[in-house]
C-alpha cells in the first residue's frame, strides 16, 4: 500500500473531525493508500502541540507557508478560518499538493475561481468538504433522484438553524466582523444547503434574498466597551432552478431549541424525500407508486449493507454519525488521488456556491431578483 503524507493547517474543531478521519480511515475502509498525519499547522504552538500529541501528528509547524512547500507533504487538508483558504491553496498547489479544504471554499467567486485555476493548472486533485453529500441518507436521496423515483422535481425547501448567537451578552469574536474574515449565515450554513440542493436538484438560476443582523453591538472579549457586528445573523432566500423547480433557504443562529437543525424538503411529481441531520441516519419517503391505502410517509433507516457507505461500518440498525461523514470525504478523497478522477465537490464545485452566495448578497442589498450568468 503506498503511503502519502498529509499536512493539516489548522486544528480547531474542523481540526478533530478530519484528523479522527485520517488517522482512522483505513481501520473501516480498504484504500490504496494509507495517509500518514506527517505535520499539524497552527499560530499558537502550545495548543499545537497539544493537538499533534492528542491526535498523532508527527510534527508541529507554525508557518504555512513552510508546510505546503515541504517536499514531504503531498495532501494539504486546510481547516483554518475562509479568510485564509484562498492563498494557502493557491501556494498548496503550486506546490504540487493535493487539497483537501474545508468550506466554504473562499470569501467570494473571484477567489474561489482563482484557487480552482489554480488547482486545475497544477494537475493536483481539489475536495471542498460539504461533508453532508455523504451522508448515506443523503446519498440513498441521490440515488432514488436518479432511478426517478421522485419524477419532475417541483419544490425544495430547506432550513439551517441553530442558536449559538441568541444571548446578547456572547462576547463578541473575529467570526462576527467581516473584515476580520468573519463570515455571516449565508456563507457559513447556506454553503451547505446550497451545495446539497444543486447536488439533488440542480443548478440555480436566479436569487432574491434578504439578511437581518439581530444584535449589532457586542461586549468585546477581554476588553473594555462593544464592537460591531458586520456579518448577518439570519437570510432567507427564494431561488428558481435552471430546470424550473422553485426553493426557499432559511438560515439563523438565532433559533431557540435548534443546534444544527439541517433540514431539507424535495417534492416533486412522483415523490418527496424529507430529511434532517438531527436525525441523520433516516430519510423520509413518500411515493405516489405505493398503493393507495398504504401510501404515506415512510422511514428508511440508512444502515442496511446495501445503502452508501453503511457496509463499511456496523450491523444494520446501527447507527452513525457525524464525525463518519469525514470517514467518508476522506475515503473518497484518497481513491481519487489514487485513480486520478476528480471527487465531488470540488473547487468547481466551491465556484459556483460561490456564485450563488454572491448573488443573495447582491438581492439583499438591492431588493432585486439576480440572475446568475451562465458562467
């Protein structure tokens, strides 16, 4: 089996997740190579270490620009804040590197086009981790797209809610002000659900939207006095689909009794699938070829051995979760490197997210429908 060595930059929470991925994966997977955790990249070095010795990285690191050039590194998997995303994998692959980036991909399209030109002129294989594709619920809701067990798709509509910014009082941090790189709702959890409707449904078209930032003023951490908070608190938009369904996207932090409510809805002439990551392991279905005195919602529970990725993992009825989404992105990443087919998503892929995410900003400030060009 050959052996590759990867550098993670960045080791917050995104951090855990991947690095329980790569050191595991081959546990549960069979791949055809075996990553080795070489170099973990961070500013502050006492928490680095502690990360490295937590997780079994090899080596500490506190300039990123000397890891993506180490001729030992041969997959850059970057974890750090989207401010910074643009040019560590611009540099990564330069460099020749492998890339594996969490999302959202950049701050907007231009960057994302240029860290895919990048990439692509490199030759290197390019993953933005919308993680929630491999969900094997998810996965199973492709598959049951693509046999057209749902007919002409006629309604999405999703909801991404959480409460972290609800109290006031929260002191306030660089995620709140955009010129620090902080990015509001619609990038940090549309990113997601934009990503899964094209997956599911489509490319999108047109957009309005409109943003409300709830609590402007924030106490200042360690400090005296507030700052200001410059990134949104909750959007919601309404978008048509290139083939002519209609979607409604609703996104807040400040939602009561929601901790990472992911839910979507798909309807359309033949069927509907309803889904939530709360509860991820089932997908709801309903078919109009079910008979009529049966016909109703039902419960497909997503560990059978014949459901995407589950044979990999427990007996049926056992369920998953989140951090096997990572086991996933990382399996499928690692067959790419080792076939040389491209993964999805990718910095394509984060492209045209991009562009959406640019158009509802452009909607919110102007009050006007954006259509997309078909770039």
């Amino acid at each position: 089996m050959k052996t590759l060595n990867v550098a993670i930059i960045g080791h917050g929470f995104m951090g855990r997740a991947h690095s329980h991925a790569w050191k595991n994966v081959a546990q549960f997977f069979d791949v055809d190579i075996q990553p080795n955790l070489r170099v973990a990249c961070g500013r502050d070095q006492a928490a680095l270490r502690r990360f490295a010795d937590r997780w079994g990285w090899a080596e500490i690191e506190t300039d990123w620009r000397e890891t993506v050039a180490r001729p030992d590194v041969h997959i850059v998997d970057i974890v750090t804040p989207p401010l910074l995303h643009h040019d560590i994998a611009i540099q990564a692959a330069r460099h020749g590197k492998h890339i594996f980036c969490e999302k959202p991909l950049a701050l907007n399209a231009r960057q994302a086009q240029e860290m895919y030109d990048a990439a692509q002129t490199a030759g290197v294989v390019h993953y933005v981790n919308h993680n929630y594709r491999r969900v094997p619920a998810i996965a199973l809701a492709k598959q049951l797209i693509q046999e057209g067990r749902l007919g002409r798709i006629y309604h999405w509509r999703s909801a991404y809610l959480n409460s972290s910014w609800v109290d006031p009082q929260r002191p306030m941090t660089a995620a709140l002000q955009k010129e620090k790189g902080g990015i509001g709702v619609a990038a940090d959890l549309h990113s997601h659900t934009i990503d899964l409707a094209r997956y599911l449904v489509g490319e999108i078209a047109s957009v309005v939207a409109l943003t409300r930032t709830f609590v402007t003023e924030r106490p200042r951490l360690g400090e005296a006095g507030t700052g200001r908070v410059t990134v949104d608190d909750a959007t919601s938009m309404l978008v048509e689909f290139e083939n002519g369904a209609l979607g409604s996207f609703e996104a807040s932090r400040f939602a009561l009794g929601r901790r990472n409510y992911n839910y979507f809805e798909i309807y359309g002439s033949r069927g509907s699938l309803s889904f939530n990551l709360e509860r991820m392991n089932e997908l709801e279905f309903f078919s109009l070829d079910d008979p009529e005195f049966v016909r109703g919602f039902k419960t497909i529970l997503a560990t059978e051995r014949v459901h995407p990725y589950a044979a990999a993992w427990w007996h049926p009825g056992h369920i998953i979760g989140y951090e096997h989404t990572f086991y996933h992105a990382v399996f499928d990443f690692l067959n790419a490197v080792s076939t040389g087919k491209p993964i999805a998503p990718n910095f394509a892929d984060g492209v045209q997210i991009a562009r959406v995410l640019d158009a509802a900003t452009r909607a919110a400030e102007t009050g006007e429908q954006v259509v997309l060009d078909a770039g």
